[in-house]
C-alpha cells in the first residue's frame, strides 16, 4: 500500500517545519515585546532639540533648551522640532528592523503566517 503525500518521512519533515514556524512565532512576539519597550533617542541642532520615542512610535519626550526658543523665530525651533523627531522615529524603526531580522533571519514577513 503506498505511502500518503504527508506518510514515512515526508510527515517529519511537515512536523519539524511546524515546531520550526511556531518557535519562529514565539520569537516574534518576544521582539515585538522588546521593540514596544525599546527607546531611541536623537538630537538636531547640536542638541538644542532632544526626542524619545518609544518602539511603539510614541513620542516620549522632547526637550528644548531654553536659548534656542526665539520668537521672531518659531519657525526654525519647528524645523528642529521635526528634525529631531523624524530622526528618532527613523533610528527606533531601523532597531525594530534589525531586531525582527535577526528572529527571522532576514527571511521577511510571510503574510498570512504570523
């Protein structure tokens, strides 16, 4: 009697590649954790304008130091502002990229999966 698609050692293979893919998942959920934990943080104007965010992309905190604060000139405080922020959003996402890298192996999302 012949063997089904999954019979013999066929089936093994279907198991291992199963436990593979739920460790796989449990992995990126202990990074997803991690990266919602993780905080990044940058500057723009040589420190004049500090940002936190989260992994979670929020914004935690922003600092500004006093001298910068000018009012004939608010709209380069706001460049700095945004500066600051974009760069922090950039570097927590570019983290969160290599943390999921390293549990997938640079493999990339597979939709539907997880």
């Amino acid at each position: 009697m012949a063997k089904g698609k999954f019979g013999g050692m066929g089936g093994m293979n279907m198991q291992a590649m199963i436990k593979q893919a739920q460790k796989m998942q449990q992995d990126m959920l202990k990074a997803q954790e991690a990266i919602s934990e993780m905080e990044t943080e940058a500057s723009a104007g040589g420190g004049a304008v500090k940002a936190v965010v989260q992994g979670t992309n929020t914004l935690k905190s922003l600092e500004i130091k006093p001298e910068v604060v000018d009012p004939d000139d608010v709209e380069m405080l706001q460049d700095l502002v945004l500066a600051a922020i974009n760069e922090a959003f950039r570097l927590a996402s570019e983290k969160s990229e290599q943390s999921m890298k390293q549990v997938t192996g640079g493999m990339g999302s597979i939709p539907g999966l997880f």
